[in-house]
C-alpha cells in the first residue's frame, strides 16, 4: 500500500506556485492524503530537493503528527511544537519550519514526503534529517509522496 498524497495548489510534476517560494510568501503549501495503516502511531513529512547544487536540500521537517491527520493547511507556523504536539526539526536554511524552494537556477524538484509510522518519536525539536531518518528505520509502515517543480 503507497499512502496517495495530493495539494491543492499544486498537482503532481507541475509547478509549486511562487507564493510557497523565497520568490513569494515563502510559506508551506496545504497538502493531504488518504487512510493511514490501522497501527499507525505518528507521522512524519519532510520535504527535500534532490537537485541542489551540494546535494539533497532539507527543506522542512514535521514529525510525531498525530496519527488521525489527515492534512496540514496552508502556512504550519514556524514553531518547534505546533499546536496538535507534532515537532518540527531544522532545514538546510538553518531554520525551525518550512523554507520554500529557492534554487539558484534552472528547475528542481521538490519531494514533499510522508511516513506512517509504527511509534512516536522519543526526539526533541531541531532535530535534523539525518537524525530523524537514522530514528525513523525500521519503523515506517506506509508512506507516500508528491512532487512539485519550481524553476527560476
């Protein structure tokens, strides 16, 4: 089972609207996704550009989302705890919350992607992708993605 993953503003391979880039508001874009496995105890998005110059770019980190969302609305404040108890980690900007795609130019591809996990994770705020991923092994049940391109 892959979890469907969609945005409104945004459909799959096309492109993500300059108000959710450095080039706009540079706030997160809405998405959602269908039915979580039945055992699933949290979730986790993070969102990456595989087309950075120095290699994959972590632009946002959401983990131990309660496992009934089912979507998280236009522009998730960028606070280390938000208000449902998910925990947000640091991106490649050095930053708490989303940065939006930035490139230096040409187009890139940005994968928003999610986890269904099997437990919530013992991790505090700021945690980085790496840390995050090295947690996350062995216990993601399902997981799905979109992917957006944004050129400058």
């Amino acid at each position: 089972m892959v979890i469907k993953m969609k945005s409104a503003v945004f459909d799959e391979g096309e492109p993500i609207p300059t108000r959710y880039t450095c080039d706009g508001v540079d706030i997160s874009p809405p998405l959602e996704w269908d039915v979580l496995p039945e055992n699933t105890e949290s979730i986790v998005l993070i969102c990456e550009d595989p087309d950075a110059p120095g290699g994959l770019w972590t632009h946002w980190i959401i983990f131990n989302l309660p496992a009934g969302t089912r979507n998280l609305k236009e522009h998730v404040m960028e606070r280390e705890v938000l208000d449902n108890g998910a925990m947000q980690g640091l991106n490649d900007f050095g930053r708490i919350g989303y940065g939006g795609p930035c490139p230096p130019g040409g187009t890139h591809r940005y994968y928003y992607k999610m986890y269904a996990l099997d437990i919530k994770l013992d991790l505090p705020p700021q945690t980085r992708r790496n840390e995050l991923l090295e947690a996350i092994d062995g216990h993601i049940l399902d997981q799905g993605q979109i992917m957006g391109v944004y050129t400058r």
